[in-house]
C-alpha cells in the first residue's frame, strides 16, 4: 500500500499531498515539513530509499523518492510495495506529468494542482496502484478532459442560442446549473468531425502492453 | 477559441479562480496569513450562491488551501453539493475535495450515500471512475455496507476501466466491513483471469494485500497464481504474485519446493532489476521456511548471495542499497553464506550514503561472531570517531551495544574489553544514548559477577573525572552514565580500591549540577559507601578515620538537602539525619557499623521483563470473585475496578491443571539443563534464587572465577579497549596450541559433539573459550511461569477482522444488503415496468432459497474437498503442474465447469443489477440518457434468461448424483418468458433431446472459441452415457482429452433426468477466423425408464458464424476514428430495406448478436467497433433511412468483413 504521495520543491512547498490515510491538517503539514526535512538534506547521488518517517507509522513503511530540477516527489509505502516498482510509477507519474502539460514544470504543478491531482487519480487509487502504463492514463485523461471541455463548449453554445441576448456572464451563471442533456447530444454530434483531429492517440490495442523493463 | 472565450467569461464572472488564488497567495508572501483569510471570507460568500459553478470554484480553492494547511470541514456540506453536480467537471472538483478533505469523523458523509450510488449506476464511465476514485479515499464502515453490493456488481462492468476501479476500492471495503469479503470474494477471484491486464493486476493487487495480513486463507489460491505467474509477463503482477508467494511459502514449504526452479529460472532470464530482486527475496524465504533437508539448497542459496554481490557491487545506490537488504534476511538463516562476503560490507560502512551504511550496519549485526566481535567493533568504532552527523553517531553506538549485547552477550568472551568499550563511548560528546550506555553497564556489572571488581573500578575512575563529564555534557545525555556509575561503585563497594576516594569524588559540590535523578542516586550510593568505609574502619580499629568519614558526611550533605529536586532533597534530609545521629553514637564509641551495612543486606537480582505479568494464580484463588460483597449499583465507580479486573483476567494464562503443570515443567527445565550440560561453552546461570534458599548450604559450590592474570586488572586512568584486542589475540594463540595438543586425544570424542544445535556458533568460534569463565546471572522469573510469547499480539490490529475463511460455504445470512428500492433517479420516472422486473426477479429466488440453501451446501462442501485435495495434489511433487485429474474425463471442460460451479452463488441475485450494468454498456457511448424504456426491458429480460440458463446449468454440478436426483423446479416458469432472442441458437431436436448453443470467443487465446451446449431432457427417461462426436475439419477441430482419437466420442459429464437440462462445455481450436465455419456431430446417449434402454442418435449441425469469433470490446470515437484514418482496413458494405424496427433497437440486436459495441451514435446514424479474438478491427457505420438501413464495414481482412455483413444482412432481414 501507499501511504501517501507528497510533492514539494526545494524550500519544502507543498506542491500537492495525498494522503491515502486520515490524517488532520496540522499532522499533514508536520508530516510534509518532516519528510522534507528527511530529503532535502541528502546529497543527489545517495540512494533513494529512506527509512523512519516517523509520523506514518511505523517500521514497515519507507520513504521512496525522486528529485526533478526542482521537485521532489516522494512516496511513502509499506512493505507490500516493491522498492524499484514504485521508483518506476515515479517516474512514469512524471513522464504522464510532461506529456500531459506539455514539457511540465513547477509552475504548471502550482498553478493546476487539481489537474495533477486527476492525473495521479488515474495512477493510484486509495493507496494502491491502478494503471502503470502511460498510454492508457493518458488516453483516459484525455477523455474526461474532452468530456469537460465539451461540456463547458457546450455551456457557451446552449446558452448563446437560447438566450443570446443577454451577457455572458448572467448567461453562464443560468445556464450551469442544469442543461437538459438532450443539448448534450445535440452539440456533441454537431462538434463530431473535430474531435478526432485535435486528440490524438497512439495505441487502441487493448492488450496492454509490458511496462518498459524496470531498471 | 470557443475555450477561451469560456474561460475568458469565467474570469470575468467569478472574483477569482484557482489560479487567481495561487497567484494572490504568491505576490502576499509577507501577509500571506491575512490574505489568506481574506479569500476564505469570499470563498464562504461564493458558497452562499445558487450557481453551481460559482460553488465548485469555491470548492476548488478550498482544495488547494486544504493543502497548505488549512481546515476545510466547515465547507463538508457544500462538497457535497458540488459533487452531486450533474456536469462531470464540477463533480469531479466536489469528490476530489471530498477525498482530500473528509474522514470517518465527518457527520455529513452519510449523506452521501445515495448520491454515491447515483454516480456508481451512472452510465457515463467516467462517472462512475470519479466516485470510485473518491470513496476509495473516505469510505467508512457505513459506506462500505451500503455501497458493497453496488461495487460488487460493477466489478463485471462491461467496461475494464471501471471494473479495475471496483475491484481495488474492494479492498477498502473489505477493511471497512469485513463481512463483504465472503460474499465477494469468489467474483474477485474469477477477476484474476480477467481478459483485460489492467483488471488482473487490480484483482492481484487486492488478493495480495489480503493475503498479506492472513496468509493462511489464501493457500488454496496457490495454484491459480503459480498459473499466473508462469503464464504472466507483465511484470507488476509478477512483483505482485512473487512478494504474495513470499508470505505463502512459510505455511506450506511444499509450496516452496515447487517454486524454487520456476524462480530461479526467472532470476536466470529477467533483466529486470525489479524482478529479480523480488524472485530472490522469495526465493530466500522458500529456503527459510524448508528445513534444511533440501538436496540443492545451498546452490539456490549460493545463486542469490551472487547475485545479491552483484547489486550490492553496483554503482547504483539503489541497487546497493536493496542488496544489502535482502542480505540481511539471508543472515537470519544462513549467515556462513554471508559472512564470506564480510569485507563488502565492511566496504559498505564507508560509503557516503547513511542509508547504505546503516544498512550495512544491520548486516554487521549477524555477522558477529565471537571470533570477530572484537575486530568489528573496533572497525566501528574508529567509525564513531570519524562519523561527522550525530544522527549517524547515534546510530553506529546503539549498533554496538545491540551487536555486543545480542543474545545475552553471547559472543563476548572478555567482558572487561566490553566495559572499557563503554568507557569509551562515554567520551562521545552530543549523544542521546548516555541511558542506553548506563544500562548496559548497570546489566552487565550485575548479571556477570566476575566483572564486577574490574566494573567498579573503571566506575570510580569515571566518577573522578565527574566533572570533566558534568561540566562539557551537561546539556546532553552522556552524564546518565554518572547515575550507572555512582550505582555500581555504591551497590558493589566491597570491591572499591579506595572508597574513601571515590566517597570524596560522588560528594563534590559540583554533582549539584548534575539531573536530579542522578543526584538522588548518588545520595542513596554515598551512604551505601559510607557503610562499606565505616565497616573497614570498625573492623581495622581505626576509630578517628571512621568518625572522619561521618565528618565528612555531615558537612556535604546539606548541599543536598538544598536541591531543588524534591527526590534529592527528601533522601539526603533523610540521611543527613541518620549520619547526625551515627556520629553521635560514634562519639560515645558504639559499633555502629554492623547496623549501617544491614541496612544494603541483600543482594538485588534483575527481573525478567513482563515476570510479574507470568505469576501463575496459585491455585484455589480465584481472581474474580469479590472479597467483600460488591457495593450497590447504583455508584458509578463500581464498574471501573470490575472492568479493570476483566480485562486482566483475560490477558492472563490459564492455569493449567497443576500436577502436570509441574511434572511438564520438571521435564522441561531437565532437558534444558541437559542441552546445556552438553554444551561446553554454554555460560552457565547461577541457581535462580529461589533455589539457593532452598539448598543453602550449596552456595559455596558456585564456580569461583578465574580470572586471567594476564589481564592486568588494576588500569591507571581510563582504559584503552585496544589493547584487550592484543591480548585476546595472544590468548587464543595459546589457547589453540594448547587445544590442538589436547584435540590429538580427544578427536573423536569431539566429533560427536559437535553437531547439536542449529544456534550453535559456528565450528571456528567452538574453539574460542571464553576469557573468563563468567556467570551471566538470568533475569528472574517467577516459578511456574509459561514461556509464551502469545502477549505479543495487539488486539487492535484493523487487519485481523479480515482473518476470515474463504473457503467455507457462503450462509444466506451472509449475503451482502441489498438496496432494495432504485436510486432517485429511476423511482421518479413514471414508468411502473422496474417494480416489476423486481418482483419477476425476486418471485423464484425465495422459492429457491431453501432447495439453492440445500445444493450450495452439498455443493460446496464438495467443492472444498475438492479443493483440499486440488491443493494437496498439485503441491505433490510431480513438477510439471498438470490439471487435476478430476471425474470429468475432459480436462477443458472440467476447468471451466470448476470456475463456474465456484461463481454462481451471488450470480443470481446480481442477475438484474449485472442485466442493468451491461446494458449501460450498450448505451454507454451515446449520450442520450433517455433512451426507450422498453427496450431496457427487454434487453433485461434476454439478459435475465441467459444468466438463468447458465445457473440451472450450474446447479447440476457435473457429475453429482445427488443432485441429479432432485428435480428442478423453477424450469418451467423460464420457458414461458423465452424471449425472441437469445444467445442460446437451436442446434438439433428430437422427441428425447433438446440442444441450444451458444459459441463464445475469448481474448486470452486467439485461436479457441468455447461452445457451450445446453442438453435439455424432454423426454420421461433417463439420458445417460451420453456421447458426443465431431467430425473435425481442417479448419476447426475440436480439444479432445490427450490419448482420444479423431473419431472417438467425447462423454458428457453428467446425466439429464426428465425434465433436466444442463451445460456442457467444450473448447475448439479454429485455424482460421475469417469465414463461417459448419461441424457435423452426432449425439448419442442411452434413454432409460421403467420399461428398458435404448440407444438413440442425434445428428447436428454446429455452426460457427463469423460474429462468434468476436468480442464485444469499447473503444473511444478518437481511437475509433484514427483506426479509419489509417487505411489499413478494407471497405465493403451492405444495404437491407423493409425495416420497421427502431434504429435504437436495431443497434442493440447488432451489438448483442454480433457482438459489437457502439463507439458514437448520431441521429440514425451509428458506428460501431468490435474485436475479433485474433485481433483483427472491426469498423461499422450503420444508417437509416426510411425503412432501409445500410451498414458500411471496414476491418482488416475482407473475407471476414464479407462474411460478417452477410450474416448482418440475415439478421436485419429477420427485422
């Protein structure tokens, strides 16, 4: 199981947390100023192991962490994981991290923590791991990002139509709370032809493939 | 743009957004606080509002500042409204600020129930992903007990993005209500051999964090995994299976046996790093739990220290790290293998990297062995010298303690090396340890009494220098030695060279500065030295020095008696008093000596932790009963002390009949003593107290100590622990010599000896004598006490509700709850049809309930032997893991109708829900929720009735006489209700027999389709020895048990008694996929009734259309559409008129008989997508116009697309 995922820069700002465990807020921050405290003072080429953060309980749990430029991403698990496989989602996290923000960097985690957040959704869930293979987080990314953005589309296009005389602003306000879905499918089918063109994805075979041998 | 113009209007409407707050946060760094609480204020404002957006905004930034810091649970309520937005955008903001926000202690999550399973049934997947995702982050037991039969049912959801969903959030509701597990757990099982790998890996997932906690319920799953993990190459799951067989192997060592090859064949091949790493862990646990008898276990052994060498040996820290690890277990069990590698690991403990040091450090730990406790610990510490961190400092001193101390000091041979070690720790500046350091000399100066005179006066010696320790380390921890010292020199006094020395030292003004409790230690010791001095004194008539030492006394203490420390203020006042009037009689020449020393008579024994907790109740008190008559009632405080006793009562042992309580003790402590009589380096324990008083006059016969002369005993200042180093070298030197004089004789002799004992030190430490012939005094224990470790255990452990057996027949009270009333949703619309589909549903499940109750039972006590014996027999030796000869002569078919007869329990009540789940599927892609009402029913109804005739199927287990017997009721009803269409298509009939058909395919083999063929008894006689025979074709043929030939029939495995209908199963294997294929067979079987037998024939035809070689398999329209794109497919289409159906059901007859699946839909316009089980794409676009529709194909290869639309084309002609 994992315990929690923590990312936070070089000064230990909390980049995103998740906790897979009840914790309050004030022990999620000790737990985030401690384990920064663990990381941050290890020099770049020592292992990425570390043992004893002592607020997730106990002996069983580990440590396990990468640092990118100016991030840390830190894992914290107990014995059922394997050590180099959770290494892996790491980095597998911040590859789906780049693709999905295009060349990410801190800014992109601060400014769209949410997002981060579902895209981690798609990788583990409650503690354990869900989807190891790049592909098909990003493809399922990909499809509710589609889902939101056509439902926000078709906000804007319902309400134009409907009551295009007002302003935008009341209109959005109006117009959020509840589309009949038969617009839905109305504009959806009339934005059909452009869907394939903008999204673009590499492999529809559902055999998943092997994840690329660990290190 | 359209985006952008949204998002424009956003910004404008809203104060501010997510970004807006980042943004704020980040130009306030130096109010940030107050900034803060400022947008918490417009945050509660945006709450207030109607508009839903407005709220998830809120909702968002309330997020993020939860991630400062920040308590949100005031806000618990509207998370909740924003998560029961219909929009998929706001939803997801509501359950992420749900997961990341509440907990069990949240009074509102309760309402959240319903909408939960709103979103659970939603037909949109994603959802459904979304709730999932969140209540996997704050399900409660409530949660759990409501939801568990929701998420069950989705974990046969059409779709493997969700169903990997629901089976791992399984495991949370598992932790949560614990009596989900047995209803669930044979669908979680059938999971593991899923088509898709992302929902195996979920199922393994799960199972193995089960079967982490309660290994023991999951033995019987062993095969399955061994399957998995021979056949799997995805290398998570591998991981995964490893690790479980890793907590498996020490309950089974058979299990063991059979994977030591198939691991190492995969440590040999892997270049995983990952892997191999795992397949040796577990390869290391085989080799601890089998007992040493295995023939090439050193090889397995030997292969895994190699390759450990080598990642230790790597430049990869993490590598090195791991290797070291995994190292250490290897130590617990078989430390010659590692000890060779000792100078790697020494090499380890100077690496750069803390973690790799203390991991090195752990290994040490092992390695010691008398021979080399010495060297080793010199090595440390010139490592302590050199250590620059604390932390680190820290760490290597307990590492020497602990290494040193290990098992009651057992590879110590000279203790006065190991006191002037702690000496010299002493002088560590900044450490925490100065306790640990104390007790360890507080242990070793009173369990080993041969020490004690060189004890006390390195003791003394530290005292002297008090102050050097007092002055520098007065902030840290090392000064707790004083309170070590000062006991010693005080407790052990007759061994002092110079009390009068060291009474001067413990009485400087400067201990006054030293933690309280040490200064009360040194008062109480003071005095004990004073009497030892008066004592000297008296007897040496030197009256003027005895009264000097009172003096003396008299004028330090009241520095004392000022402390501020009540402790230290109390005794001295105390013994202030009793010195006063000590001098006074000393004044009048009264002996008073005599009567000071006995006040310290005795001699002080170190007790065994938890002894007092082993006290056995002698017998006839009885712990429970009142003393006095209890006190009424009515007063509070009465219940306390009862429930204190209860509690107790319970933690301890149950005393045990006392005449074989004490014979079986007697047996005991003889065969120990025994074992270490035998053992000639064994440290003898001195007589336990009790005993002594019981033969006193034996105390005299207590080994007196040799000590080595060459030794010097007196050590001017503080001593050098190197040097003992030398001389212990030139002990065993001669020691040797003089052994292997004395060995010539006694060869033989020897030879028996050596092999006893397993904890043995090993054969070069057998020739180490110890330095001193030492007593180890054992910590006392009180007589009669049980060795047990049992108290270990926490109670409280959340894990052990799930110890449940999985293999015992499910209760019908067991079942999970089933919500009996449909969500909001469907209970508003008006339509009556789903009451109705209820009750159809309900009608024949409680009629059955008592004939199901019978069968299950029957059924699965079978089943247990069975597996009992599947287990026993597949873990007997024969190495290749053939299928378990079972009745059934076929072993496909056997397999299957294994997995079946463990799946139906449930399959029925979820019949309707999985009906319900299956058909969102067929809708899932189009958005238009308002789909015709009528067609669900009758897609529920065709569904209803295929899961039927699998269950009637199943409850005939194949081959069960017993069950043969009964006749099954609820048939008839069925047949009533047959809907037009059903998957099941007629194969052949006559006036005996009736047999239906059903050809499914499956991902996993590309070549196999499995025909399930229903044999229905129409007849008044019993069919039995029935036969089938297929003439094969090139193309198609069918699996037939090895030894069969061609033109052999295949045995049904069962008989059909009037009225009966069941199951078979059997497996063809298909060259080639890309036209229909047609099987002639016979079926003959034996019709017997009361007038006689006869043998009657059945001729088929068995048809394989091309639509049975597909799978219903989802895909996305961009996936869909760069598919077209490609090019790779060929085109053809086909045009049927005079349709009068629905286009709405027309889809769903496409996508139930030819399996496909709706990738978009557009007015009457449709595409559809399919998979065939050789992987070739399947592309539709299907039209209407008036009442002819067409249907355009693309797919990979064009005979098969030709002969698809052909059979499309019959099908839509039929419409």
């Amino acid at each position: 199981m994992i315990k929690a995922i923590l990312i936070f820069n070089n000064h230990g700002k909390p980049r995103l947390s998740k906790f897979y465990q009840p914790y309050s807020e004030d022990t999620q921050q000790q737990i985030i100023r401690e384990t920064f405290h663990l990381v941050s003072k290890r020099d770049e080429n020592v292992c990425n192991f570390l043992e004893g953060g002592l607020l997730i309980g106990g002996s069983d749990n580990k440590l396990i962490y990468r640092h990118y430029a100016t991030l840390y991403f830190v894992f914290c698990v107990d014995s059922s994981e394997s050590e180099l496989g959770i290494l892996d989602l790491i980095q597998v996290f911040v590859e789906t991290l780049d693709k999905c923000f295009e060349n990410v960097c801190e800014l992109d985690l601060i400014f769209h923590v949410d997002k981060v957040h579902n895209i981690l959704a798609e990788m583990v869930m409650g503690g354990m791991v869900l989807e190891t293979n790049m592909n098909e987080i990003v493809t399922q990314i990909d499809a509710q990002n589609k889902l939101e953005k056509s439902e926000l589309y078709l906000q804007h296009l319902w309400g134009s139509r409907k009551e295009g005389g007002r302003t935008k602003t009341s209109l959005l306000q109006a117009g959020l709370a509840g589309a009949p879905a038969r617009a839905v499918s109305a504009v959806k089918n009339m934005n059909l032809p452009e869907i394939p063109r903008n999204i673009n994805i590499g492999d529809i075979s559902i055999k998943v493939p092997n994840l690329p041998s660990f290190k | 743009m359209a985006l952008k113009m949204v998002k424009g209007s956003i910004d404008r409407m809203f104060d501010k957004n997510l970004q807006d707050l980042v943004r704020g946060i980040r130009n306030h760094k130096e109010d940030e606080a107050k900034y803060i609480s400022q947008c918490i204020d417009e945050i509660k404002q945006e709450l207030k509002q109607d508009n839903i957006a407005v709220k998830a905004n809120a909702v968002c930034k309330l997020t993020y500042l939860q991630m400062l810091g920040y308590d949100i649970s005031w806000a618990a309520f509207n998370i909740i409204e924003v998560m029961s937005a219909s929009k998929f955008t706001f939803k997801r903001i509501g359950y992420l600020a749900a997961s990341q926000s509440f907990h069990e202690g949240t009074d509102v999550i309760m309402l959240t129930t319903n909408q939960i399973r709103k979103d659970l049934s939603s037909p949109s997947q994603y959802d459904t992903g979304v709730a999932l995702t969140g209540l996997s982050c704050f399900v409660t037991p409530d949660l759990a007990r409501d939801l568990a039969n929701d998420i069950m049912t989705l974990m046969s959801h059409t779709k493997p993005y969700i169903r990997k969903k629901a089976v791992l959030i399984m495991y949370k509701v598992f932790l949560k209500y614990p009596e989900s597990l047995r209803p669930a757990f044979p669908r979680l099982k059938e999971k593991l051999e899923d088509p898709d790998p992302g929902v195996q890996s979920a199922a393994v997932n799960v199972i193995c964090e089960l079967a982490r906690r309660n290994p023991k319920n999951y033995l019987s799953l062993a095969p399955l995994f061994f399957k998995l993990m021979t056949s799997s190459t995805n290398n998570w799951v591998l991981i995964k299976i490893i690790k479980l067989f890793g907590a498996l192997t020490p309950l089974e060592p058979r299990l063991g046996k059979k994977l030591i090859e198939p691991l190492t064949n995969l440590i040999h091949s892997t270049s995983a790093m990952s892997l191999l790493y795992e397949c040796v862990n577990t390869v290391i646990a085989v080799l601890i739990s089998l007992s040493s008898g295995m023939p090439n276990h050193s090889a397995s052994i030997q292969l895994c220290v190699q390759k450990l060498r080598i990642l230790i040996e790597d430049s990869d820290q993490n590598l090195k790290y791991l290797g070291l690890l995994a190292m250490s277990k290897i130590l617990k069990t078989h430390p010659k293998s590692v000890q060779s590698h000792k100078d790697l690991i020494l090499q380890c403990l100077d690496d750069k990297d803390e973690s790799i040091r203390l991991r090195a450090l752990d290994l040490l730990y092992g390695m010691v062995s008398k021979k080399n406790l010495m060297e080793i610990v010199k090595k440390l510490m010139t490592h302590v010298d050199k250590a620059e961190g604390t932390t680190y400092r820290d760490e290597l001193l307990t590492k020497i303690i602990d290494i040193c101390s290990q098992s009651n000091y057992q590879y110590i041979t000279n203790f006065e090396w190991y006191i002037s070690i702690l000496v010299e720790l002493t002088r560590l500046e900044g450490t925490r340890h100065g306790h640990l350091i104390a007790a360890q000399m507080l242990d070793v100066a009173i369990r080993v009494k041969a020490i004690r005179k060189f004890a006390v006066s390195q003791m003394s010696a530290l005292l002297d220098s008090a102050h050097l320790l007092a002055s520098s380390t007065q902030r840290n921890g090392i000064c707790e030695v004083l309170y070590a010292a000062a006991w010693i020199c005080g407790e052990f006094s007759e061994h002092l060279q110079e009390p009068h020395h060291t009474l001067e030292a413990m009485l400087r003004p400067k201990v006054t500065t030293l933690p309280g409790h040490i200064q009360a230690v040194y008062v109480q010791n003071v005095v004990k030295l004073y009497a030892s001095i008066l004592q000297q004194k008296e007897q040496a008539g030197e009256a003027e020095g005895a009264q000097a030492v009172t003096q003396l006394m008299v004028d330090r203490l009241p520095q004392f008696v000022q402390s501020a420390d009540l402790e230290v203020q109390e005794r001295a006042s105390c013994i202030l008093q009793l010195v006063k009037h000590i001098q006074k009689l000393q004044a009048k020449d009264v002996p008073v000596a005599e009567e000071v020393s006995a006040l310290f008579a005795g001699e002080l024994n170190p007790v065994a932790p938890k002894a007092q907790k082993k006290v056995p109740v002698p017998e006839g008190l009885d712990l429970d009963a009142w003393i006095n008559e209890p006190l009424s009632d009515s007063e509070s405080e009465d219940e306390r002390p009862r429930a204190v006793f209860h509690e107790e009562e319970q933690r301890r042992p149950k005393p045990r009949p006392s005449e074989a309580d004490e014979e079986e003790l007697a047996r005991r402590r003889e065969a120990r003593k025994q074992e270490q009589a035998n053992n000639p380096f064994y440290i003898k324990s001195s007589p336990s107290p009790q005993k002594r008083y019981q033969d006193a006059p034996g105390v005299e016969h207590i080994p007196v100590v040799q000590i080595d002369l060459s030794v010097p005993l007196k050590v001017p200042g503080l001593p050098m622990s190197d040097q003992y180093v030398k001389l212990e070298e030139e002990r065993r030197h001669r020691q040797k010599l003089e052994k292997d004089r004395r060995r010539k004789k006694r060869k033989e002799k020897e030879k028996k000896g050596k092999r006893r004992h397993s904890s043995l030190p090993t054969e070069s430490d057998e020739d180490i004598a110890p330095a001193q012939q030492v007593d180890i005094i054992t910590e006392e224990m009180p007589e009669n006490a049980l060795p047990s470790d049992e108290d270990d255990k926490d109670p409280n452990d959340p894990y052990r509700a799930l110890d449940i057996d999985l293999d015992k027949p499910l209760a019908d009270s067991e079942k999970l709850p089933i919500q009996k009333h449909r969500n909001a949703e469907t209970s508003k619309s008006p339509e009556k049809d789903v009451p109705v589909v209820e009750k159809k549903s309900k009608k024949p499940k409680k009629k059955e309930k008592k004939h199901k109750e019978k069968e299950r039972d029957k059924e699965k006590k079978k089943e247990k032997e069975k597996k009992a014996e599947d287990l026993d027999f597949w873990l007997s030796t024969t190495p290749p893991p053939a299928p378990a000869p079972a009745p059934a002569p076929v072993p496909s078919t056997e397999e299957l109708s294994v997995n079946a007869v463990t799946a139906p329990k449930d399959e029925y009540e979820d019949a309707k829900t999985e009906a319900r789940g299956e058909e969102d599927d067929a809708e899932g892609q189009d958005q238009d929720k308002k789909s015709p009402k009528h067609k669900k029913k009758k897609h529920k109804k065709e569904k209803e009735e295929r899961i039927k005739g699998k269950k009637k199927s199943k409850k005939q287990p194949p081959g069960s006489e017993e069950a043969a017997g009964e006749p099954v009721q609820n048939g008839a009803p069925e047949e009533e209700q047959l809907p037009p269409e059903s998957s099941y298509s007629l194969l052949a009939e006559n006036s005996y027999v009736k047999m239906t058909c059903d050809i499914r395919g499956s991902l996993q083999e590309d070549s196999q389709v499995t025909v399930a063929i229903v044999l229905e008894n129409r007849s008044s006689s019993i069919l039995k020895g029935m036969e089938l025979s297929v003439l094969d074709s090139l193309n198609a043929r069918m699996a037939r048990p090895q030894g069969s030939s061609v033109h052999d029939g295949v045995p049904v495995p069962f008989q059909l008694p009037p009225g009966v209908s069941n199951e078979a199963q059997y497996v063809f294997t298909i060259q080639s996929i890309v036209t229909a294929q047609k099987l002639k067979g016979t079926l003959s079987f034996i019709a017997k009734n009361d007038e006689g037998a006869t043998h009657e024939k059945l001729d088929f035809r068995l048809h394989f259309s091309c639509s049975s070689y597909l799978i219903t398999t989802p895909c996305y329209s961009d996936a869909f559409a760069k598919l077209l794109e490609s090019g790779d497919l060929s085109m053809s289409s086909v045009k049927v008129d005079g349709i009068r159906m629905s286009f709405q059901n027309l889809l769903a007859k496409i996508c139930f008989h030819h399996h496909f699946s709706v990738v978009e839909r557009v007015d009457s316009c449709a595409s559809m997508y399919s998979r065939s089980i050789q992987g070739h794409h399947v592309c539709l676009l299907v039209k209407k116009g008036g009442d002819s529709v067409s249907v355009d194909g693309k797919c990979s290869d064009s005979t098969l697309l030709s002969s698809l639309l052909e059979e499309m084309k019959a099908t839509l002609a039929k419409c």
